[in-house]
C-alpha cells in the first residue's frame, strides 16, 4: 500500500485503506476499485491523498500500531469536545470551563487511555503513517497522530501508565488554544503577515490558561499546551525557555509534533517522507530538540513504512513488508523485480536486518514505475 495524491489517482487503483471523516463515517470503504467520479468526489471532499494498494503485492497490508476504531473514537471525542468548547468560549467564558472539562474532557481522556493500552500491548510496533487528512479537520487529525508517537516516544522513555496518559492527553490538547485564534489566520493559504504570527503564537498561552481553569487536569497536561513551541537550545516561544527548562513531557510532544507536521500532506505541499523529514530533524534543526527524545522517535518510526516500494543496492525492486522497532531502516522486503525491470517469477523475502550484503538505494515516489505498463492497461479496460 502506498500514498497517492489525489491529483495522482487514476481509476483502477484499489484503495487500500477506508477513507473516513472525522466522525468516523466511512466516505469510501478499503477495496473499492476507483471510478472517475469517486475521484472527483474525494477533490471535491478536500482529501489531498489516499493509500492504494499495490497491485504487485495486495496481501501487504499497513500494521496498525492503533485500531482505527480506536483512532476514530478519539477523534471523535476530541471533536465533539473542541466544538462544546467553541461554544463555552464564544458564549459563557472561562467559569464554565470546569463543567465542560466533567462533561466533555473526560471523555477525551477515556479514549486517550484506550490508546494507551493498545501501545502497551505491542511493545514492537512502530508508527507507519498518519491518517489522511482533509484541509478541514487537519488539527484534529494532527492532534491524534500526534497523541499516538508521543506516546509510543512515551513508552521507549520509560514512563509508567499513568504518565503516558498525562502525556498523550497532553499531546491530543497541544494546540487547543486554537478555539480562540480566528479561522480566517489559522486557514490563510498563504505567508502570514508579522502580526497574524504573533495571533497564532498565543495558542499556546490560550490553550494553559484553558485547560488551568478546568480544574481537575493536571498541571503537565496545561504545560504540553503552553510550552510544545518552546525549543530545546531556546528561541522557542511563548517566554523562550531553554533545555530542562521546558517540561518533559512538552519536549515530546514538541518532537512528535514537528515530525508530524513535516510529513503530512498540506494545501501548498505534499507531506516529506518519513525518512526525509527525520533527516531534516537529525542534520538541519537537531538543537531545536532534546536530544533523548529525538532518539526515541528515530526508535518509533518506520524510515520506509510497509508498502513502500524501494530499489535494493542489487538494483531489484522490492517492496518492504515489515519493520521490527530499532531496525528501521533495514525492514524486511520482498523482490518482484530484477534488476532489469522484468518481474521476478517467484517473489522471495530478504530480512535486511539479516543479510547485510543487500541494503536500500532509494525508495520510489508516489506513483512506482511498477505500475506501468501491465496495470495501466488493466486500469485501460476499466475505463
Ligand atoms: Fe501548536
């Protein structure tokens, strides 16, 4: 299964993975073989890319490190509460925070801790990739996928159960203080102005003085919305703190959240590749993060997610049909291809992980020259 963007689709392809808005509803179900109107009506929904399965091996299916059910029903409590809020805020203000954190935040925190538990119960699950995301629900999205690698940064750091819930509630609140900013600065297609900036930063102070007046929430759960922008060498903000000054568990969330963001699809671009932006992260911003946690998302997430399809050092091709936490970059894979492009008669399997005379050259884009021609005429027929 691969990421192709929309403008990319053709009909033919097969979606690999059910395509759901944030309610959950399911807008195209896994397996449905795409028409050009389903094609259109995905443009006109706004969703910038869908996963499809690669025809050369449809049994390779993306591990999930957390059940959609689970993944749907956070997302679903955390847009229900983020609306509820709006209207607290637009109609009673801050004294009514503490009956919408009983009512509404609670919740948020149950589905939080279903999360939790899914983690714990696969200790060698790594993070492939995010949910597809429509430009309108990209922070709810985000503040999910976000929640998921904190925690699982959470779990190689050692903490205890209780402190992965204060962490991954944290991570899904991180940018709540964007109910107050006006949506007109938070979708602006293009460059922001120096005080549109300077709106957006207060996200972080708005989101501590709300989850400060709800109450029963911890202390660490409002210092995650407070100081996720601050950066480990300073020149962060909201008060530029440096080092241990920030809170741990905002330091996490300011790594999963970079990363995230660095990889997903936005309006004016494509999403990096997961190997693209940890090299971004490692070689051109590394101070901006605490070194330790760094580490710990290089351990959590896959350099070449199941599905991808790669060209080996032998100049097969080959597809990666499984990672093992801490042997990222040497997945398992399996050859269709030989060097000169004819089809293997029967595909076999290398452990990179084991055989260290094969090793990954490059990894192939969106659309991977496999699909051509033999699909193309199949994608012709349908037509
Ligand atoms: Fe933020």
């Amino acid at each position: 299964m691969y990421r192709v963007s929309v403008s990319a689709l053709k009909p033919g392809m097969r979606i690999g993975r059910s395509v759901v808005d944030v309610t959950g509803r399911i807008l195209l179900t896994a397996g449905t073989v795409l028409k050009p109107s389903y094609i259109q009506y995905l443009k006109q929904r706004g969703i910038p890319a869908v996963y499809v399965i690669n025809e050369l091996a449809p049994d390779v299916s993306l591990p999930e490190v957390v059940s959609p059910e689970t993944r749907t029903r956070l997302a679903a409590e955390l847009n229900r509460a983020v609306a509820e809020l709006r209207e607290v805020m637009a109609t009673r203000g801050t004294a009514s925070l503490r009956s919408w954190a009983n009512a509404q935040l609670s919740r948020v925190r149950e589905a939080v801790a279903g999360v939790v538990d899914e983690i714990l119960r696969q200790p060698q699950a790594v993070f492939h990739l995010q949910e597809i995301r429509t430009h309108d629900d990209y922070t709810l999205q985000h503040s999910v996928d976000v929640c998921i690698l904190s925690v699982l940064i959470g779990v190689s750091l050692g903490y205890d159960e209780r402190q992965l819930r204060d962490l991954g509630l944290g991570a899904v609140l991180h940018d709540i203080g964007k109910v107050t900013i006006p949506e007109a600065i938070l979708k602006k297609p293009g460059p922001l102005t120096a005080e549109e900036r300077a709106e957006i930063q207060k996200h972080t102070t708005r989101g501590f003085e709300i989850l400060m007046h709800c109450g029963e929430f911890s202390f660490h759960v409002a210092h995650v919305a407070y100081q996720h922008h601050e950066r480990w060498c300073g020149g962060g903000y909201p008060r530029g703190l440096k080092g241990p000054e920030i809170h741990e568990l905002a330091r996490v969330v300011a790594v999963a959240d970079v990363y995230d963001a660095m990889t997903s699809d936005r309006v004016y671009r494509p999403g990096y590749p997961p190997e693209r932006a940890l090299r971004n992260m490692l070689e051109v911003v590394p101070d901006w993060f605490d070194p330790r946690v760094l580490a710990a998302l290089v351990e959590n997430v896959a350099i070449y997610p199941v599905g991808t399809l790669v060209e080996l050092n032998t100049g097969e091709t080959a597809v990666v049909t499984g990672v093992v936490k801490g042997q990222a970059a040497r997945p398992r894979v399996r050859v269709l291809r030989d060097p000169a492009g004819r089809p293997v008669r029967e595909p076999w399997e290398v452990d990179l992980a084991a055989d260290p005379t094969y090793w990954i050259v490059r990894t192939f884009a969106e659309v991977p020259p496999a699909l051509a021609p033999e699909l193309q005429e199949a994608v012709g027929m349908m037509d």
